[in-house]
C-alpha cells in the first residue's frame, strides 16, 4: 500500500505491545497479574467488523491500523440508508458502524449502539470546537439549519437512547470526518465566474447539470439554488414544512420536464464519470469525486459560493454487543483513528479531520498550506495514492480551513416530514 511516500505513524505493533506490558505491571498488586499478557497474546485473533459509506470506510486505513494495532479491521461499505437498517435490524453484522451525524436521529434511540466514554478517547480534548462544542472559530454559535453535530453529539449514560442537551461523559459516537459541501464545476467548459447556488437551475446549462439522488441531500442542494433565485425563504432548509417541500419537489418536477438535468448520480464513480467526460459542467459533488476528476488530468473546481456551504459529518459509533477484548480493541481503533494517519489520508481528498493538529503531524509544510491554510502550493499535490491533482502555484477551492467550516448554512439532517419529502422526491425522480 501506499501513501504518497509522506510521514507514517500512529500505534506500532511494538508499541502495542509495550503498552499491554505495562498495564500488566501495573495489575500485579491487583490479583489480575497475567490478564493483559493473554489479552496481548489473544489480539492477534481479534477481528472488528467496520461498515459505513465508501467514502469513509477505505479499505487503505483500515489496512494501515491492522498493521500498526496488530488485530484486523475488515471494511465493509453501506450507504447511509442501508447502514441505517443494518444497525436496527442486523446488529450483530457490525462491530464499529461509521454514522453520519442526521443518521443518529434514526438510530440512537434503537438501543443497538452502546455510548462511547469520553475519557477513553485520549485526544477528544483536542477536537474541533465546531465537533465537540458547537461553536463556530471565534466562538459563535454554528448555523442550526439542519442537525449541527453537537445536537446528536452528547447523552447521558448506558442504556441512555435520547441526546444530552451539553456535553456530557458520554458520547453517542466519536467524530471522525466532516466537510462543507458546495458544487463541482468544470470552468474550462463554463467559461466565466460562478459565484451562487442559483447557477445549479440556470437556462444557460440545460441539459448539463446533476443533482444527487440521495433525497435529503438533493433536496436541500435545490433549496439553496432556490432560495438564491429568490423563489422561497426556508424556514429551515433542514426541516421543510409540507408546503416547502411541495413548492420545491414542483420546481424541480418543472425544470426536469425543461430538460434542465442530464442526470441524478447516486455513486461516487457515476459523479466523476459524469463530470470528466464533460456531460454535465454544474452538479451536486463530494471532494474526493472533484479530487479523483483532477487526478485524471481534468480540470474541475469544487466551488465556494456566497450563499455558504451545506455541512455533514461523521462519527464512528459501538455497537451494543461489544465487550471484552473486542471492546478493548474497538477503542485502541478509535485512538488510533485520531492519532493522524487517517487524518493526513484523509485530508488529500479534501476532507477535515476532528483532531486536525495530529493529521498536521503527519502532513507536509506544503499539504498542510494547500489543505486547511488556504496557500498556494509550494510544489504539486498528490491525492491519497500518489497521483498528482494539482500543480504547484494551485489554492484549495474555497479557501481556508476555518473559511469553509466557518460559513455552512445548513447542515445534513432529518426532517419531521422526511416520509412525505422521500415520497415526492420520488416523484420527481420518476417524473
């Protein structure tokens, strides 16, 4: 495997070892002298079943932690929806589930997931504010359309299915990733600046844009265009009322039958395809797809627009059937996830990780700069395998760090009326 040939680290089988040595030591005087020794004897058979999106769950980390904790992860990856049904319905197919923060409305209260005790994630005081306390980078408050993370983020104990109101010792899962979502356009196809939502429906590129068939991310992507068109204020963008969704699904019926959409991706590779071949110039995208267009030599923008970004994240939440040295390994997982390996691969997709000084540890001066400081590249800037996608001289789209992050408008979420708004994006869908 390889990782651009940049800085490795995190928790070493050596390492491992040594820190299971010493807590034997330390058991000694407790009467559980040789506990820890048949635990460091036993990890190697430890398997622990981690399934989530595709653009979380990588089969390369979880290569990279097998070898450095010294037990095996083995990935598997569901959508959102079927991870969703999975954690309900099929729990004992899971050890480690990774949940987008809106999912854990539908899930937390299932009693499946065990909470995640803070004071065994070493670095969680270390966190961005905007994870673990809500709050923006000079200290404000963060937009609330939608589900901020904090909201789903705290409860209150074992056996606990409902969310804390603040931070507790306890948490529903531990933040991994999250990124400010925006479109991806190709400006040698476009020809001219775009600077608003509302270029998603303009005239000029009928029968060139796409939005992503996944109903509560594709229709708050058409509410932001809408509400830059000046068509309708949202109340909440992340919770329509019936009379929103309906003046929104209507609209979109209308351009659809206009001609407006070449297409609705559902996959990651159908939105790289989509756009490297020039069939679409404006769409809904993710950073790795405009990452993965530029790998191919294509130039593609994922582009900051006034309006502000719609933000989601990720968390990696326990099942409730872990325990024991299975239990034990989830968590050296879990701080291993925030040791920096992951955050550095991570970042050369475009996406933060929750503790961004350790993924600085393991980043270059010069992907550091270009990744989370907004500067121009000293030299070229090679994805998470090693292909370049972009030249040195090259400024991440949209800027900085706290630039992006700092202005979401409206967060991934579920809505009170999501069964009536899935059934009209439907509709539309089929229209």
């Amino acid at each position: 495997m390889t990782t651009t040939g940049k800085k490795t680290g995190g928790l070493n089988r050596r390492g491992f070892l040594k820190a299971s040595a010493a807590t034997a030591g330390a058991a000694a005087g407790s009467g559980m002298l040789g506990a820890p020794m048949i635990w460091a004897q036993n990890i190697k058979d430890v398997e622990l079943n981690q399934v989530g999106p595709s653009y979380s769950v990588i089969a390369d980390i979880c290569e990279q932690a097998s070898a450095d904790l010294g037990f095996r992860i083995v990935p598997q990856t569901a959508d959102s929806t079927q991870l969703m049904a999975k954690v309900v319905n099929q729990p004992e197919t899971i050890d480690i589930a990774d949940l987008e923060f809106w999912a854990m409305q539908k899930v937390w209260r299932s009693g499946q997931l065990q909470p995640v005790e803070i004071a065994k994630i070493a670095k969680w005081g270390e966190m961005t504010p905007l994870m673990r306390e809500g709050k923006n980078f000079d200290g404000s408050d963060l937009s609330r359309q939608g589900t901020m993370p904090f909201e789903v983020m705290y409860t209150g104990g074992p056996g606990d299915t409902e969310f804390a109101a603040g931070a507790t010792d306890h948490a529903t899962t531990m933040p991994t990733i999250y990124n400010a979502d925006t479109v991806g356009i190709r400006p040698d196809l476009i020809g001219r600046p775009i600077e608003t939502w509302a270029e998603l429906f303009n005239e000029e590129f009928r029968g060139r844009t796409a939005l992503v068939n996944i109903p509560q991310i594709g229709i708050m992507d058409a509410a932001m265009a809408l509400e830059s068109m000046g068509e309708l204020t949202y109340g909440d963008k992340g919770n329509m009322s019936r009379e929103e969704i309906d003046h929104t699904i209507n609209r979109l019926i209308e351009l659809k039958k206009a001609g407006q959409f070449r297409a609705f991706w559902s996959t990651f590779d159908e939105s790289v395809n989509l756009m490297a071949g020039g069939e679409v110039v404006i769409q809904s995208m993710w950073s790795p797809a405009v990452t993965a267009v530029k790998a191919r030599g294509t130039e593609c923008v994922y582009q900051g627009l006034k309006e502000g970004y719609r933000g989601w994240g990720l968390g990696m939440g326990l099942m409730g059937h872990l325990e024991g040295i299975k239990l034990d390994a989830a968590y050296e997982y879990l701080n291993w996830y925030l040791s920096g390996w992951q955050g550095a691969f991570i970042a050369r997709q475009g996406y933060y990780s929750s503790v961004p000084s350790t993924a600085q540890q393991q980043l270059t001066a010069n992907e550091w700069g270009y990744w989370y400081e907004g500067q121009a590249a000293t030299e070229d800037i090679l994805d998470p395998y090693g292909a370049v996608m972009d030249k040195a001289g090259a400024v991440r789209d949209g800027g900085s760090f706290e630039t992006r992050m700092g202005n979401v408008a409206c967060w991934n979420t579920v809505m009170d009326e999501e069964r009536y708004m899935v059934q009209r994006w439907n509709e539309f869908i089929s229209a």
